[in-house]
C-alpha cells in the first residue's frame, strides 16, 4: 500500500463516481464469467466487456487520489550490447491493474522483469533509467536488491513451485528465505493462502509436496507465495499462459480481488485477458512504449493506429 | 468390397519392402552380438571372483588381521580385517576432503562463475585432473609429503592423494546435477527477496540433492578400489590401525601383495579380499541408485 494516499474506497467518493465504480466492478464480472474465447476485436467495440478504468479517465479528482506505486523513467534494457527495451516512460497507478500486451519480442517481459531488478539475474543482462517505486529509485547504488524483490512480488509463467517443498512450506518459503520470521508464520501462511483462493482446497493437506497440486493451483500456490512476503506490487508474467481456460478464469477473478491490497502489473499475450482484468493497458511495440490509457479506450479507441492494428488482430 | 480393394492397394504402397526388413534385422543382430560380447569379460570375472573368493570367506578371514606368516603350513595366515577397517577409514577421510570442497567448486562454476574467464579455466583443469593417471596423485604426494619433509607413510597421506583423484569427479559429477535444477526456481526464489547464499542453501541444494549423492558415492566406489596412490602413501601393515598418522593396510593393497604371494592359501586370500572389495563397491552403488530413484531431477 501507497503511504501517499490509500486505494480510493467507495465510500470516497462522490455518488456518481461511486455509482460508476460499482457499475466498472459488475461489468469486470460480467467480463470474468464470459466465455475466454470471446474475441475482443474492434467491431466488437460495441459491447464492452473490459473491466474498463475503475476510476474513469475523465475524473481527476479521483485519479489524483490514487497514488503513483511506480514510475519508470527513461528506462533502457540491454542483453550484452543488445537493446531490447528502449526508453520507457510509464506509469503503475497503485491498486490498479496495468496489462502490457504488445507482439513476441517486444521487450514486455524484460521491461517487467526491470521493475523488481530480476532482468540483472541474466549474465550480460543490464538495465539504465530509473524506476521509481514510490520515490524511491530501485536502481540508486545504495539500494539492497533483495530489499526491493520484497517489495516488488512476481509471478512467473510456468508455475513453479519449490518441488522439495510442501504446500505450507512453499508459501513460508518467502519469509523463510528473507530471514523475515517476524510475527506468527501460520497465520502467515493462511492469509497468503486465502488471499490467493486456495486455502479451502489445500487446507487439510498443507503437508503435501506443492508440486502435487494441480497446474492452475500451483500457480495460485505461486501467487500466495509471493502474497506471503507482503509486497506492494505484483509483477505477472503472462500467468495464465500454461492453463486451461477454467483456471485462467479463477486466475483472473484472483487478481481482481488483489488489487484491493497491491499494485499489478500483467504481462499477457492474450488481449481478451487484457480487457478482463486491466484498468489500464500499455501497448509496446518494438522495444518501446505506443501507447497507455484506460483500456477501454485502449481497446475501442486507440490514437495510435499501430494499438488498433494490433488489437483488431491485423499483425503480432 | 470395393473398400477392401482400394485398402490391399494402399497397403502395397506402404507395405515394409524386405530389403529394409533385412537390413533391420542385420543391424539388430550386429547390437545384440555386441552387447553379448562386452557382457561376456563381466560375466568371467563375476564367476571367478565368486568361485574362487567364496571358498577364502569365513568368519576368521574378516575378523582377524593377516599374520604375515606364509611360510609354515599348519599356522594361520589370518584375514583381512585390517585392510576393509584401513580402507574404510582411508576413504572416509578422502571423501571428507574432497565431497565439501568438490560440491564447493560445482557450486561456484555453477551459481557464480558460469560463463567467466575464471570458470573456464577451472573447468579446464578439472577436465585435465580427471584424465591424470591415479598413480601420478601418489607420485605427487609421496614427492612432497613423504619425501618433501623428510617423513614416512602415513594413513592420511594416502587418504589426501584418494582425494585429489576424487576431486575432479566429485565437481564435475555435482556441476552436471546443479546445472539441471531449472532456473525458473532460482529465479522465483531470488524474486521471493532471498538472499542468494539463502537460495543455493534453501532451494537448489535440496533439488539437487539426491542427483548429487549419486555422484559422490560414484567418486568414493572409485576411489575405494584404487591401488596405485596407496602402494607409496599409505603403505601397508599387517595390524589393525586407527590411528591415519600411522601406516594402514587397505583392500587393493592387500590384494596387490597376496597376489604375488607363492603360497596358494594367501593368493587364495586375494580372490577373497577382492570379492569383499566388489561387494562393499556393490553395496555402495546399490545406495547411490537407491537415492537417485528419489531424484526429483531424472
């Protein structure tokens, strides 16, 4: 959570932004019970299925109360001498979630993975610019990389979790690992669990190898773990890439209810997916940033034909 | 049938022509006659190992020291004892050396130097270690242990050149293991705000676990049957030692002596000593199999 200024709640605002924000949540689930085939297209525009921006575009009362959780400034991202992301100005809105859609190759997994500093993780990997989290830039010499992965949670593609570990043990592992024993580790463990929707499946099994679990449970088993360490934004590297569509689906609702808590950020390759679960969508192309906005207006009226090419399927 | 005709039709266009089916079967024959015929020294030595080294077992022959005494049938020759407990301690203490300071160095090429000028060179000169003859490790420590200060033989010295033969196949058998655990787990742990020492301890240690006491057992069956950096190290007794600042017996070395021997009760005592030397090397793979079946890496 933001220090400067909380998630807005309904009883904040005024009745008629209330009244839309009630709306934007039946329309996101709406859109999370509807068929994941459904084709997002721009002759589709008609019926909007996306979550849509909860807190309109138009309002700026209201967005002005949703705090900045990241800002990325200038930032460039290299393997060895090649440029994959090439200066980035964008912004994650706290408790919202930002889908990043854009073809193969674009640079959005690096662009993510420069948030929580994991791009370095990959020998000859480096990155330049800034990323704000907060105020604070994660890339200042004096900042402790280990310190800013607690803050800034992933979720990767294929879930993986510890295969040595059981259930409970993957979801402490977090804490474990961070030498952050503070407070009672069950509950710990619990709150994770719930927050992620797993713990009435799991409950009475806690013992059992996490690997035993199902594909989309163990991918929900991933994002507890990572709920577990408490951090303020989650980065979702296409998550629901390697599921069947029923868990994609619980996958999507999870995130809606998150973001109650954290900040998300999604990479997807799937559009629909997009429109389901983003209030915000940034279009890459090519290493660089075409455009950003609420994603209704992503998905129904781009103002950069390169968006509508894309979203209408004509390349990528 | 129409349908049938048209089917006899298309099974003569894909039908197997007997030139292929002969060559197949040449082939098959030709991996079969091999496979025999490398299973067929195995097998002879298996047999002549049991016929000839069952008749030496008994109780005595594993519970009391040799004798030395050769020479005056009617006394006893005695048994092996001293050299299954030197051979026990001299490889216990081998793989006290090498195991940490091999998983050590796997553990570096893998996590920390990778692709680095360093790692390359390392790996270069473990591949070279493990292509040196193992009578040059007793060489190279009788050279600078024995004669470089001036002293004599001595248990650990032989445990030290077991080691540095052990060395090469310990890394290199724990870098293959650690390479295999997926980076997608090192990733999600360092992402989890791990420490990196944390990670390699808490996650890719015990992925690689089992896969890695394969190989480890594999380097200490190894090291328990060479001769070669014994015979000038360790040197031989005849009494039952514990104490590796000392001389020690052990199984090839026993084995290497009696088997020269002229009198046919001590060679015979060879055949046995080296039927013990299998079966303890046997028992040994046995685990090391046993603990990799639990891999969660196969």
């Amino acid at each position: 959570m933001t220090p400067d200024g909380p998630a807005p709640k309904v009883a904040d605002l005024d009745p008629d932004s209330r009244s839309e924000l009630e709306r934007g949540q039946q329309q996101a689930r709406d859109a999370s019970t509807a068929p994941p085939t459904r084709r997002i297209t721009g002759s589709a525009a008609g019926h909007q299925p996306a979550a849509g921006s909860r807190l309109g575009s138009g309002d700026a009362g209201v967005e002005a109360k949703a705090g900045i959780a990241v800002r990325l400034e200038g930032l460039r991202a290299f393997y060895g001498e090649a440029e994959q992301v090439k200066g980035i100005d964008l912004e994650f809105r706290a408790n919202e979630v930002t889908a990043i859609i854009g073809p193969s190759g674009c640079g959005k997994s690096t662009m993510v993975r420069c948030i929580n500093r994991m791009h370095e993780e990959i020998p000859g990997a480096h990155a330049e610019g800034r990323v704000l989290l907060e105020d604070l830039d994660v890339y200042d010499p004096a900042v402790d990389v280990v310190a800013v992965r607690r803050a800034v949670g992933m979720v990767f593609q294929k879930p993986n979790p510890f295969p040595t570990m059981s259930i409970f043990d993957n979801v402490a592992a977090g804490p474990r690992l961070s030498s952050r024993r503070r407070g009672d580790l069950r509950q710990k463990v619990e709150s994770a669990l719930r927050g992620a929707g797993l713990w009435d499946e799991v409950a009475d099994r806690l013992d059992e190898a996490g690997a035993g679990l199902s594909g989309g449970q163990q991918q929900r088993l991933c994002i507890a773990r990572s709920l577990a360490v408490e951090p303020e934004v989650i980065l979702m590297d296409e998550p629901c890439s390697a599921l069947d569509p029923i868990a994609t689906l619980k996958i999507e609702e999870l995130i809606d209810e998150l973001k109650q808590r954290v900040t998300i950020v999604i990479v997807t390759h799937n559009m629909q997916q997009a429109a389901r679960v983003a209030d915000r969508t940034a279009f890459m192309l090519d290493g660089k940033l075409v455009e950003v906005g609420p994603t209704q207006e992503i998905f129904t009226k781009p103002s950069d034909p390169r968006t509508e090419d894309y979203v209408t399927g004509k390349f990528g | 049938m129409s349908a049938h005709g048209a089917s006899t039709d298309r099974l003569s266009r894909f039908a197997v022509s007997p030139a292929r089916r002969r060559r197949d079967r040449l082939a098959r024959t030709g991996v079969l006659v091999g496979t025999a015929i490398a299973l067929v020294p195995l097998a002879l030595i298996v047999y002549y190992l049991l016929r000839k080294g069952l008749g030496a077992w008994s109780v005595s022959f594993f519970t009391t020291d040799p004798t030395g005494n050769t020479f005056f049938g009617g006394s006893s020759i005695g048994g092996i004892k001293s050299a299954i407990l030197g051979t026990i301690e001299i490889v216990a203490l081998a793989s006290a050396i090498s195991i940490p300071i091999g998983v050590g160095v796997a553990i570096w090429l893998v996590e920390y130097g990778r692709d680095s000028w360093l790692a390359h060179t390392v790996r270069f000169f473990v591949d070279v270690l493990t292509g040196v003859p193992s009578i040059l490790f007793g060489l190279f420590i009788y050279i600078v242990l024995i004669i470089g200060t001036g002293s004599t033989y001595a248990g650990y010295k032989g445990s030290i050149a077991l080691a540095l033969l052990m060395l090469p196949i310990v890394i290199r058998s724990a870098e293959v293991i650690l390479l295999l655990v997926p980076a997608a787990l090192r990733e999600s742990a360092l992402a989890l705000g791990a420490p990196r020492w944390r990670v390699i301890l808490n996650v890719v240690l015990p992925t690689a676990l089992p896969g890695m006491l394969t190989g480890v057992l594999l380097a200490v069956a190894r090291a328990a049957g060479e001769t070669a950096p014994l015979l000038f190290t360790a040197a031989a007794t005849l009494k039952t030692n514990f104490n590796l600042g000392g001389f020690m017996n052990s199984l090839p070395v026993q084995i290497y002596k009696d088997v020269t021997s002229p009198t046919t009760a001590v060679v015979n005592r060879a055949w046995g000593a080296a039927l013990t030397l299998v079966v303890m090397i046997l028992l040994l793979n046995l685990v090391a199999r046993l603990i990799s079946r639990r891999s969660r890496l196969a």
